[in-house]
C-alpha cells in the first residue's frame, strides 16, 4: 500500500456542477477555511503528475490552479471525464469529484498503485453503495468509448463504461481504508455541509 503511484498518471477535479441543491457552487464552500475545491487539489498534488480543475475556468482561476472548461459541460459529469480523457494522452488519469470531503490519500494511492499494474482501461471502486466512477481512475484510451457513448445519448457514467475493460476494487479491499464507511460521501445539502464541517474541523 506505500507503493509509489505511476509518475504518468495526472490528477482531475471535476466541479463543474450547478449545486442546484446546495444552492451554490459547492466547490467554492470552505473547510477549515479552504475551499472544497482546493481542499481536493492539494489532496492529489503529491499523487499525480500535474492537476487540473474541469470546470468554468472564470469561477475558479482565481485559485491559482489550472483549469480547464469542461468539453461538454450539459453532459454532467460524463462529459467532465471526457474532458479530462481527452486533454491528456500520457496514460492514466485519477478522476475526482469537488465534493468528497472524506477522501484520503492513502486510500487514493492505493488506488494509483492498482492502476500501475492493471491491463484494464478503468479502476473502478466499488462502495456498498455501488460504483463510484467519480473517484476512479481512466486510461486516456478509454476517452473513445465514452464519447461514442455520449454521442449515442448516454449519460449515467456507469453506463458509458459497460463496453471498457474494467477493474473492480470490491467492498473489501476498500474496509482497510474506510472503516467508518465514509470515503465517498459527497455533499449535496446543507445538512450535508455543515455535518462534515462538524467532522472535519478542528
């Protein structure tokens, strides 16, 4: 698990959602004072090659990162992870959603490492929950795929993946990294917010 993650592999924070429950960019609420969107930033620098934020680049610039608008921004984050596929063709890429307070990364150099020695063009964890294709990792290869998918009026992320070679990280082997069964869970309300700030503020 203290493998060091494939040099070539480059980080992607996808945040070019409208929150439209959250009523606000969730990207841009603060933990501990940093923006969730930075917050994730920093999590994947030490990890990956470069990272780069998919979203409205005029919402975020001010940040300091790089940014990238998103290729097909109606198309959700189906059309994010295209996006990040197809600017990027030097091997993998660690996809992850702005809002997932929890991630560690620990767990997302496992990630990494599995995807090292994989033959599969996705690394797919799957929670108790199901897949989680918004914190997974992609070979640049499967960008043709997915845009044959998009073309063909599929958007469910799960979806677009059916005709990839996948490698499923199953319930078990994430137990080791997420015992309090968080890992995943994004911030879609207030609610939402305010319990994680409650968790993860000093």
């Amino acid at each position: 698990m203290n493998a060091a993650p494939p040099a070539a592999c480059a980080g992607w924070v996808l945040a070019g959602g409208e929150s439209s429950r959250m009523g606000t960019p969730k990207a841009l609420l603060e933990i501990g004072g940093q923006p969730l969107v930075s917050r994730t930033v920093g999590l994947l620098a030490p990890l990956c090659s470069s990272v780069c934020i998919v979203g409205t680049p005029e919402r975020y610039r001010h940040l300091g990162f790089d940014v990238i608008a998103d290729e097909r921004p109606d198309f959700g984050p189906l059309g994010g992870i295209l996006t990040a596929l197809a600017a990027n063709a030097a091997g993998w890429n660690l996809v992850v959603a702005c809002d997932l307070p929890y991630l560690t990364a620990e767990w997302l150099r496992y990630l990494l490492t599995r995807a090292a020695r994989s033959s599969a063009l996705v690394v797919l964890p799957e929670s108790k929950s199901g897949p989680e294709p918004l914190c997974a990792v992609y070979h640049h290869k499967a960008a043709e795929a997915i845009r044959a998918a998009i073309h063909s009026g599929v958007l469910k992320v799960t979806r677009a993946l059916e005709a990839l070679a996948i490698e499923r990280v199953t319930p078990a082997e994430i137990q080791a990294f997420d015992p309090r069964g968080v890992l995943f869970q994004n911030l879609n309300t207030r609610e939402d917010y305010q319990k994680a700030r409650a968790e993860l503020e000093p």
